[in-house]
C-alpha cells in the first residue's frame, strides 16, 4: 500500500514517488489500484519513464473544474517540471468510490492508458513525439490530493501491446488465466501452487485435473493452451528432459517471439530451481519464484488485474 496525502509544488500542486530499487523500464506496464480519498478538486494516476529531476511519462485524471463530480483522463509528458499535454479522454471518467485500475503502457513512441471503475473501462491512445527514453515507474497526484494505491505490477515487453477492446474480445476465449506445464517428477509441487492460485481467485489449466482415462492428451493440452491467457513453464532441473512440457511452452513463445501478445510465456522457478535449469529462451524474460512469498503474492496480483 501507497499513499500520500497533501502538499505538491508548481502551479499542478503536484507530487510524485518512484521505485529506485528496480532497473529502469524502457517499454513495459504499470498497474495498480487507486483510491482517491477526495472526490473533489483532485488529481492522480500513473508515471513511467521517470527520474528523479520531474521528468516523467503521466496518465492521470483531474477535474476539469473544482466542483465537479468527473474527472478528465489525459496523458502527459513532464520535461524537468514542465508539462507538454498529449491527448486527453473526450468522455468524462466517473470514478468509483472505492478503488479504480490504473494501467499505463508504453512501447516505443505509444502509449496507452486504461480505467476500469465498478463496470466501466475507459481507454486513451496517444503517440508520444518525444524521444522514448528509460526510467522508472510509479504514482503521481495534483492538487493536494490524498490518494491511496495498492496492488502494484510493472513488467518489461519487447513486443507491443493490445487495445483494451482487443483484450476484451480476446478475454471472451481465455477459460484459464494461466496454464501450468510441468515435467512429472514436480507433479506434487505444482499442485500446492495450483492450490495457492484457486485460493486467490486464479483459474488454472492443470493435466492431472484436466486429462483423463480415454482423453486423447494432445487434443486436452492443445484446448487448454487456447483457453489460457498465460503459460507458465515450471522450471525445475527435469524441465530440459520433458518432452510435453517443451511442446507445451513452445508454439506459445514461438508465437510471442513473432508478436503476437494474445498469450504470453512467464517462467515459474519451482524450489530447487537454479538459474542454469533456465531454458536459452527464457533467460531474458521476468520470471516468478514461487518459493518467494511477497514476489509470488505480486505475480498474483499482477493476474488479477489483467
């Protein structure tokens, strides 16, 4: 949980914080939860691409005047403080009272902002002249504003990302939010996980649960991998001698690899994984261990909100 409450500096009133702990981000995503305790005469949402000098990328909403009840979503690029507007929503964003999905992507020179409040998903598209540029991500506010922000989830991408209402229609397909592909000797250890993620609300595609007597097993692997949103190799040290589970993984990444973002590879470290058990093709991606409660609980976190 973030959050931060009065104060802010120039004619905006404006704050902002940054994680410095992460390397910097140069295409990727930022999203989180945002609450703002105000309703009136506020302002807050997502940063990227940012550092310490008030340089930063900005999706945010403020009213447009100090008594309403709507606010306006736009984008922005902050240059050492000063604010170059880069587009804004048209329709006014009607905030829930409780806490709203900020989600700002960035890839290359476009950049893509998304609000879901209660039932409503508000989505703007720009194209950013400036020059893109690393930096980090983080939370922005104006006006003062007392603003609390949980659930935060931040990966890298070297593939461009897809319209709110492509991931809408492409949502109606995906039966499973992620699809475990294991070698056999880990079967044990992946259904504790398998376990961890039904607790949180996480659908998953598991071949003990899914494969039966009879079954013809391509054809199940094959539907489980088309009703899945994410495919998450288990990695442990059998993981090079599963021939299934290299079947499973690899039209998917083979897939990502040439663009398409519909479904996406994230490796699973299970316990006695080391770093050599990696796969060639994995070793540049973000990968999870499940072993690590407070990283795992993010990854979670991360699912649910996309």
């Amino acid at each position: 949980m973030i959050t931060g409450h009065g104060g802010g500096v120039g004619p905006y009133a404006a704050s902002y914080t940054i994680s410095l702990a992460s390397e910097t981000i140069l295409n990727g995503s930022v999203s989180t939860a945002i609450r703002l305790t105000s309703r009136r005469a506020t302002g807050a949402g997502l940063v990227c691409r940012a550092d310490r000098n008030w340089t930063f990328v900005a999706f945010y909403t403020a009213p447009e005047n100090p008594g309403d009840d709507t606010t306006v979503a736009r984008l922005g690029v902050f240059r050492e403080g000063v604010l170059t507007p880069i587009a804004q929503l048209e329709e006014p964003v009607t905030l829930a009272r409780g806490f709203n999905r900020f989600t700002l992507e960035f890839y290359s020179g476009q950049i893509r902002g998304e609000i879901r409040a209660d039932e409503r998903t508000y989505e703007l598209r720009a194209s950013c002249a400036h020059i893109p540029f690393p930096g980090h991500v983080g939370l922005v506010k104006f006006y003062g504003a007392g603003v609390m922000a949980r659930g935060w989830a931040a990966e890298q991408t070297r593939i461009p990302f897809i319209t709110a209402a492509a991931r809408r229609k492409e949502g109606q397909m995906f039966k499973y939010d992620v699809f475990l592909c294991h070698a056999s000797q880990t079967a044990d250890e992946v259904a504790d996980i398998a376990k961890l993620l039904a607790d949180r609300g996480v659908s998953y595609w598991l071949d003990k649960e899914q494969i039966t007597y009879g079954d013809r097993i391509s054809e199940k692997i094959e539907e489980g991998l088309r009703g899945s949103h994410y495919v998450l190799p288990c990695i442990s040290k059998h993981i090079s001698r599963s021939g299934w589970t290299r079947a499973e993984y690899g039209a998917i990444l083979n897939a990502e690899l040439s663009g398409d973002s519909t479904r996406i590879v994230v490796p699973l470290l299970l316990a006695e994984a080391e770093t050599s058990d990696i796969p060639l093709l994995f070793r540049d991606k973000a990968r999870v261990t499940s072993t690590n409660k407070v990283e795992f609980d993010r990854f979670i976190d991360f699912l649910l909100s996309n």
